[in-house]
C-alpha cells in the first residue's frame, strides 16, 4: 500500500471522480467497471499511467506507486479468475472474521448474498458457454477481418470485454491483429462511406432508361452521361459486393426453318466475318428471332443491322412467320429516307428460308442490293445480329406483354435506347449513332 494519505480537501476532489467508489486517507476502492476499462486498454499496450490519466486522476495526487500496485494487482487479479477476479470481493466478505457468533438474521444474509453470488457465476458460465458454440459455428471458412468483426460484435452485445484474449484464442486469431482491426475502424468505416456513394452512382447508370447493364456499359454511361471515371474493376467489386446482377445471355432458341421447295438457291458467304469494314450503310446484317408473349402467344421481330456502327436502321413485327415479314423490312429500309446506303451495299443472312426465297432474292436485284449467307450452321458468321437479339431478350420484359401492340412500342422503345444511349465497347464507347457520325466525319 502506498505512504501517501490524502487530506480531507484530496479526499472530496477524489470522490468526485465517477471512476471512485469511495475514499478514505490511505485508500481508494476504484469502480468495477474503471477496472474491467483499465485491463482492456492495459491489454492493447496503453501505460498504466496514460489509463490514470484519461480515467481523471492526478497521478501526483495518487502517487506512481499506487498506480503501480493497482495495475499489478487487476491484472493478476484476471489471469487467475478472469471475468469474476476483477470484481470487488469486499461487497460480500470482509478481511477480519468476527470472534463472536453471528445473529441468526446475519447467518441468513450472509447466505442469501452467496447464494446470489453463485447464481450470477451460473448464469454467466451458462451465457459464456452458448456465445462459445455459437462463435464456433459462425467462424466457420470466415477470413480473419470477418472473425475481428464477429468477435467485437460479440463482446459489445454480451459486455464480455474482459474475454478478448479468450476469444481470440478460443477462434485461432491473433489478439494483436484483433487490437490492429479496432485501430482501423475509422479507415474501414470511411472506405464504406466511399463504397455506398459509389454504389448509388452504379445502381443510377445501371437502370438508366430502365435497362439493366453490365460493368462495361455501366462504365460508358457514367463517363458519358454523369462525367464519373471508374475503373471496370471498381464497378465489378461494387457490383459483388452489394449483389447488383446485371442479366446473362441466354443460349438463342432460334431454329432454321427447313427449304420450302428446291428452288430456293444458296448463296457464297463474300463477308466472311470482316464486320467492321469502316463504311456505314454498307455490310447490313439481318435475321428473325422469336418473342413469345401473354403466355401462348408468339411474335416474329426482323432487323437490319448496320454491321459497322451496331445501328439498327429497321426493324419489323409481325404475329406470322411468313415471307413477308421478311420482305416487308427490305422495303422499310429502301423507304427509309434516314437510311444512306453505300453504292456497294448488300445484306448478310443466314441460311434461313426466307432468305433462299426466289422472291425474296429478286427484292434484293430489284433494289441493287448484293447478297451474302452465312456457312450452314454457323451462327458466328453472323455474330452482331445474334448479339443484339441477345441483349434485346435480357434487358426487355417481353413476356409479361399482353397485347402485339403493347410488345411493338416495348421493341420500339429499346431500338431507339440501342441507338441512342446505349455505349459500346468496340465502338470506341460511343452508342451506334455516335459511331456513324464519327465515321462519316472521319
């Protein structure tokens, strides 16, 4: 115990300090919870001093010995009992044992406070128990900065802040590396806040127009539309970590239909995959694909795809599968005013039977349109066309239409979004009509 005693004037400062029980000329009884604060801040290498100091002590009025001793005594205090050694044992017994014989209504307290004591060492030995099973489970394959967080979250909801070190052995983690996770909070804390803003920057481009996007159109959106730079990494770990799915290409159902009669003649494939050959209005693309509808319902979409600048210049829906739906775009895209084709202009399709039509091949003559057909079944000879149909199917709720008109103004609607405000990767991230225009000023 330290020499130092304290003056009647020390003695009242003293006891205004919330972290003191109470005081007398040669001692002071600290609080239960100054003590459980000190180990756990004794634990993560602070001085035993600085602990005095930030607790509202004047280490001068003390004394460094009685600090010393303090420290001493708590810490040997919890190797030996842990969680209960810290606990002020003069609240049930005191030093001296009494030479007469107790009352019997002293015997019956004395009891009663035991018996509450050993009901609380139960109660907390039955709770410590189920937060082992239950840390033990939820450890399980976590990465050490998850088992940090698991274990904080533990003793700030149990107040088992004395178990640290028990914790972090009981989980196989370091406790240095625990104390390291702590000191870094405010750095975690502030890269969230960074995450979550650039969350709603991705969620905003993500649904722009009401299409669903992946990271490279995400990307082009934010650079074109919101002057925003972010690296395709970066919006594919946001997108990761905050689950934003963006839809994946479906396999293409589209089936040939067979040769009506023999006439139908084949014509050589003089594209032979050279898509992008930097003059618009020249290689056009086309193809039908199916779009089934209000349950049993089917609908046929026919497109001309510009195969230089991925521009749609016309498309046609029809509820039947015939020759004419086919016809009728070749007569859309002539009719187009919008539409200037290049003097050496021809449609690329495959072998489908609409395409081996004598009529449809003497549309073509009577236009000055040249032909050319994909390999037999080989889809990538005809790769843009499919791509887009591709998209087309994941980003628009065909299905849910009810009526032909409500899935032509829904088709509408996208065409003229593909166009206009959907970037592209290999167009220089520019949309089709961006691309065009750069062409035909280059």
């Amino acid at each position: 115990m330290s020499k130092i005693t304290f003056t009647s004037r020390e003695i009242k400062l003293l006891q205004k300090n919330p972290n003191v029980q109470r005081v007398s000329e040669r001692s002071i009884t600290y609080t239960d919870a100054f003590k459980n604060r000190f180990i756990d801040e004794y634990m993560t290498g602070k001085l035993p001093r600085q602990i005095f100091m930030e607790g509202g002590f004047d280490v001068d009025l003390i004394g460094m010995k009685r600090i010393e001793q303090s420290a001493y005594r708590w810490k040997k205090a919890y190797e030996t009992n842990g969680l209960l050694g810290l606990t002020d044992s003069r609240k049930t017994a005191s030093g001296r044992p009494l030479k007469r014989e107790l009352s019997p209504s002293e015997v019956i307290k004395r009891q009663e406070a035991q018996i509450k004591l050993l009901e609380g060492q139960i109660e907390l030995l039955k709770k410590l128990e189920m937060t082992e099973r239950r840390l033990l489970n939820e450890s399980q394959n976590l990465a050490p900065n998850r088992i940090y967080q698991l274990i904080y979250e533990t003793l700030e909801q149990h107040s088992f802040k004395r178990l640290t070190a028990y914790f972090c052995a009981l989980l196989g983690v370091s406790r240095s590396g625990y104390y390291s996770y702590l000191k870094a909070f405010e750095v975690r804390k502030a890269r969230e806040q960074l995450d979550l803003e650039a969350k709603e920057l991705i969620l905003k481009a993500f649904k722009r127009r009401g299409y669903k996007k992946g990271s490279r159109s995400i990307k082009m959106v934010l650079e074109n539309k919101y002057g925003v730079l972010f690296s395709r990494k970066k919006i594919q770990r946001i997108m990761r970590k905050y689950g934003i799915v963006c839809p994946h290409r479906r396999s293409n159902p589209y089936r040939k239909i067979a040769k009506a009669t023999k006439e139908h003649q084949v014509v050589p494939n003089k594209l032979n995959r050279e898509f992008k050959q930097g003059v618009p209005g020249k290689v056009l693309l086309t193809d039908i694909t199916y779009l089934p509808y209000a349950g049993r319902q089917m609908a046929y979409l026919s497109t001309i795809k510009d195969a230089s600048t991925n521009e749609i210049l016309v498309y046609h829906v029809s509820d039947r599968i015939t020759l004419d739906i086919a016809t009728q775009t070749i007569h859309k895209l002539m009719n187009n005013k919008k539409v200037k084709l290049d003097k050496d202009a021809f449609i690329h399709s495959d072998q489908g039977s609409h395409y081996t039509s004598p009529r449809y091949q003497k549309l073509l003559k009577k236009y000055g349109l040249g032909q050319s057909m994909s390999r037999r079944g080989n889809c990538w000879d005809n790769a843009p066309q499919e791509s887009f149909f591709g998209h087309l199917k994941d980003e628009v709720d065909y299905r849910s239409c009810q009526t032909l008109n409500e899935l032509k103004a829904k088709i509408k609607h996208y065409i003229n979004y593909y166009n206009y405000d959907r970037y592209q990767w290999n167009l220089k991230k520019m949309t089709p009509v961006q691309f065009r225009n750069h062409l035909l000023v280059a």
